[in-house]
C-alpha cells in the first residue's frame, strides 16, 4: 500500500504543470494538490473547492509568476461616507451575499473558493458597437455569429478610479443555446484590438438558468486574453467568502420584493490593483501588470446596463429577456434598475454619476432610461426589455 501511494503522490507531482494549465484554461480542472477542502451544495449542485491562496490560477499568467498578494487595499473605504450612506438607504435590499451561504460554511482562511463547474459554454465576449474608435482593420473582419444587443447608460468622463453601485438582480427567461442576457459594469479603456476592460456583474445563460456571479477582463479588445473568473491568469482574489460563478439568491419578482447587490471596483492609490468589492466583502484585484494600456492608470469609459446574446436559429429575434423582461417605462417593481451609482476621480473624490447618457442598440427590442438623481437612488436608470414583440420580429 505504501509503494501504491508513493507512485500516486509521483504521478500527481508530474501531472500537475499540466493539470494546472488545463485548469487555467477550462475552469473544470484543478491541480488536486492545491485543493485542501470541498464544499457540497447539494441544494443548488455545486460543488466548491478550497485551493492554496497562493496556488490559484492567477499565477498561470506570465506577468504574475512571482506576483505578491496585497491582501488587502491600501484605502478600506475610497468612496468614503457617500457609499455608506447609499448602503445604509438600501440595506433590506443587501443582506444576502450568495447560495452556497445558506449553509453556513466558508472556505478556510488561506484559501480561496473555486467552482467546480466550466464556463465554455459562455459565448465569447466582443466589443461594442460604440465607445471608442475601432481600428479601422476591423471593419474587414467576419461578423460575429452571435449578435450582441445592448441597453446601458455610460460615463462621460475621463480618468475615473472606480465606480460603485447598486444592480437589481433578476432571473431573466433565456431561450437558445449560446444565449446569454447579463447585467453588469464595464470599465474600459483603449480601443479595437487595444481594447483593456474589467467587467462584473450577474448572467442567465440557457444552461445555468439562475443568475451567476461573474467578472471578465481582456487586454486586446476580446481577442486571445482574458476570460471569465478565475478561468485563466489574471485576477488576483483574496476572499475565503465569495466564489465566482456562483449562484444569487432570491432575485427579484415581477411586482414584488426587488433583490440587489451592490459593486464597487476601485484603483489601489498605491499598488495600482483594481479592486473588486461585492456586498461588502473585498473579493480580490486585477494587477496593474497585465493591462497594456490605459486602464494601468484609470478608465476612460464606464458603462453600466444590459446585455443580450441573439441567436434564435429561426430568423426571428429572440424572446430571451433583458433584465426583468420588461420595458424601462413599467417603473420600480416592474423594470430593472441600476442605483446609487457613484465615481471616483483622480484626486480620490467620489461623485454622483449624474452625467449618464442612455443607448441602446436597438430601443423596440431593449431600451433604456436614465432617471434624475434623487436622494434616494441617487443616478439610477430602469433598462430592458421582452426582445421579440410585434415591434421587434427581426
């Protein structure tokens, strides 16, 4: 028995370059040397693995091989009083972090959780159609064949340090494989292939149909880098608490109690990490390191809303809903919303968002629109729609 478990403990030394570089690329794998505990969610069916902080798949990226964890950021609370009182207005709304809590067990301190589950099924990102100035080169290029539709209101403002915000969460019907319908922040900067974005938020796609928790990152405008959670090198996390990918519960119902989470990314004044917060609990950083352009120092563009994948084999449009499924003009209880949402500027002062200008690609399918400010909600705007309609067939 003890030659057996000699050659097991060889063959998984030899193994485990490769098992951690399938991991990195597939979110199904783990190095099983790095694994120190597991969680059962029997209820929801996940399964959730504890891995070495100091082994997770942050380091597969090259420029993080000897990368030290900041493990935690330099300014606790950089939108000061104005978030807190923001949270404080919406408390009844914050107090439930995600599914596999109903259990009542973490991950132990000096871990992290991990998902056991894959997101290649997730249609790859691409960028939008507006923002910053495409490279000409892609003009010439295949379209996609997923069309993409969007309901956001953007920032007008540049150098921004992070933004923070509230997102009613929803459980929106999705009809077609490779469909998804998201709601989320974009923090972008750059253009075409030189496009840098962090992005967080929740997402129903037609396999996964409660809303997930998840975060994104490229480098070259959706190209070969980056991916979602901790599906590659990049991301940095530090939290036993949270795990991306995971489930959200309750979300909201139609005319009924509205459920929501509240964001925070911010820019380290001092190590130049972006930081992710989520209800409260600090998450984790995307180094500065691996971004090759604007967002090593700040973003030049900061979109919230809506997101869409289109590709209802029948010609028609879809019926996959955005946010709540129903129009911005139905209101609070009814429309998704976005509240609370406040900047951060160079010199580390935070502001309203009340600047925001809505878009959408196409308003008869998704529509969008931005509120005025109020004590309450402070810059909020309702976003979404039921897609295919007499209005909407194609």
């Amino acid at each position: 028995m003890t030659g057996f478990t000699s050659w097991i403990t060889i063959l998984l030394l030899v193994l485990s370059p490769l098992l951690q570089a399938l991991g990195a690329k597939g979110c199904g794998l783990l190095d099983p040397l790095t694994i120190l505990k597991t969680i059962e969610n029997e209820e929801d069916g996940e399964t959730i693995h504890c891995v070495d902080i100091y082994k997770q798949p942050a380091f597969s990226h090259p420029e993080l091989r000897n990368h030290t964890i900041q493990m935690r950021p330099t300014n606790l609370d950089p939108f000061g009083v104005k978030s807190r009182s923001y949270s404080n207005n919406s408390a009844s709304g914050l107090q439930y972090i995600q599914s596999w809590h109903k259990k009542g067990e973490f991950c132990p301190e000096g871990t992290i959780p991990i998902l056991q589950s894959s997101t290649e099924d997730f249609p790859q990102k691409t960028p939008r159609p507006w923002g910053h100035e495409e490279d000409p080169s892609e003009s010439e290029s295949k379209p996609p064949s997923n069309i993409r539709e969007y309901a956001v209101a953007f920032l007008p403002v540049e150098d921004v340090q992070g933004v923070t915000g509230i997102i009613n969460v929803w459980n929106p019907s999705v009809n077609w494989q490779k469909e998804y319908s998201a709601a989320q922040v974009w923090v972008t900067d750059g253009g075409g292939k030189a496009i840098n974005t962090l992005e967080v938020g929740w997402l129903v796609t037609a396999d996964f149909k409660l809303p997930l928790l998840f975060i994104y990152w490229t480098t070259d405008g959706y190209g070969s880098t980056g991916c979602y959670n901790l599906c590659c090198g990049g991301f940095v996390q530090t939290s036993n608490k949270v795990v991306l990918g995971g489930r959200i519960e309750p979300f909201s119902k139609y005319g009924g109690a509205q459920r929501q989470i509240t964001i925070r990314i911010s820019r380290d004044v001092r190590t130049g990490n972006w930081w992710l917060t989520y209800q409260g609990i600090i998450v984790g950083y995307w180094p500065p390191s691996i971004f090759t352009g604007g967002l090593k120092s700040g973003s030049s563009l900061v979109e919230f809303g809506g997101e869409v994948v289109n590709s209802d084999p029948t010609g028609f449009h879809t019926s996959t809903d955005m946010g709540s499924g129903h129009f911005p003009s139905e209101g609070f209880g009814k429309a998704a919303f976005f509240k609370n949402l406040v900047y951060l500027t160079r010199g580390g002062v935070a502001k309203d968002a009340d600047t925001l200008q809505g878009r959408a690609q196409r308003p008869e399918c998704y529509d969008v629109a931005v509120q005025r400010s109020d004590t309450d909600y402070g810059a909020y705007f309702y976003y979404g729609g039921p897609g295919f309609s007499r209005y909407c067939q194609y």
